[in-house]
C-alpha cells in the first residue's frame, strides 16, 4: 500500500499545530536571566587583600594564563627594637580569559584564598586583546561571588575564625582598658 500522498505535510501540521498551544520553555536570554546553579563557573574574582603574591596560581595553571608583577616592600619593625621585614606587593594581577580553560586549579592551589569562581559570564568582547582582564576587573568580580553554604549546625567553629574572634576580643579588651586608664585623672 503506498502512502496517501500530503500524508507527511498533514502529520506536520498537526504536530505544529499542537506545539503552539503549549507554553515555551525556552527563556528568551537577554530579557530573561537564566538560573545558575550555585557553583557555577563564570569568571574568576580576586580577593586582593589576601593575595601575598605567592605565584602558585600563575605556576599551577596549565595554560599560562594568569600574569603577575609585583615589587619588595620593607615593613618596619612592630614592636621597638625588632627588625625590618619585607613583603611582596601587588602590582599587577591579569587573567587572560581567551587562554583560561575555567579548570580551577589556580582557585584550587590558593592558600589564602584570594580566588574565587563568580557566577557572571557576561564579559564578551569584540576584539580578543580586551579578553586580558586586569585586577580592578577581578576585584570588581569578587563582590559577585555568593557566599559559601553554611555549616551544619553540630559543626565545630572554623579555627580562622575561631582565631579571629580571639584577636577581636583581645584587642577590644585593650583598647578598653586604656581607655579606662586615660579618662581617670
């Protein structure tokens, strides 16, 4: 038996026909945001303060993408009679996003913890040389990243912040203390 001939065209119509009377699903993207999941990789943020210029991101990653510079600076000495001491300074902290392939080694290596993944993703440029983003663009990416999920409730504190909330208290003590001394005549 052959086939009735327009058989193939009617079969279309109707499956048309029956598509356009469902909603849409598909999010007409510059109109509509999409929803990332939460560890999603967009683009990577510096934590500037916490960079030490150690080099381990720029040397962990595979492709050679991070770019760093950075001078000696020598501190003074924190108490009287101690001695100088020098520490690294940023002076440049560039990824080139037309290299980076998101892997997160760098994120991963960190030890202070001065990268972070950020959900943005909208950074397209028209020419390639504009895709090298330069640390104010980094830092400017950090304050996108979400915060981290909360710990169980039985978990104990964290040591850094454990350490923390004792140096905060130790020198909120201090600080009470001259003060009660300077007011009294």
């Amino acid at each position: 038996m052959s086939p009735i001939p327009g058989s193939g065209l009617a079969k279309g119509l109707a499956v048309t026909l029956r598509t356009m009377t469902k909603k849409t699903v598909t999010a007409q993207y510059p109109d509509t945001q999409p929803e990332l999941p939460p560890r999603s990789r967009g683009v990577i943020g510096l934590f500037e303060e916490n960079c030490t210029v150690c080099m381990l991101c720029a040397r962990e990653c595979p492709d050679w993408c991070i770019y760093i510079d950075s001078h000696k600076e020598t501190v003074p000495p924190a108490a009287p009679g101690g001695r100088e001491r020098s520490r690294n300074v940023l002076d440049r902290f560039a990824i080139d996003f037309s290299l980076c392939m998101y892997c997160g080694i760098c994120i991963e290596v960190c030890p202070f913890d001065a990268l972070f993944w950020s959900p943005e993703f909208e950074y397209a440029e028209t020419d390639i040389h504009e895709l090298t983003h330069e640390r104010d663009k980094l830092r400017e990416w950090m304050w996108t990243v979400p915060e981290p999920p909360a710990l169980d409730p039985g978990a104990e504190e964290p040591k850094e912040i454990a350490a923390a909330r004792k140096s905060a208290e130790k020198l909120a003590a201090q600080q009470a203390h001259q003060s009660d001394e300077g007011g009294a005549p």
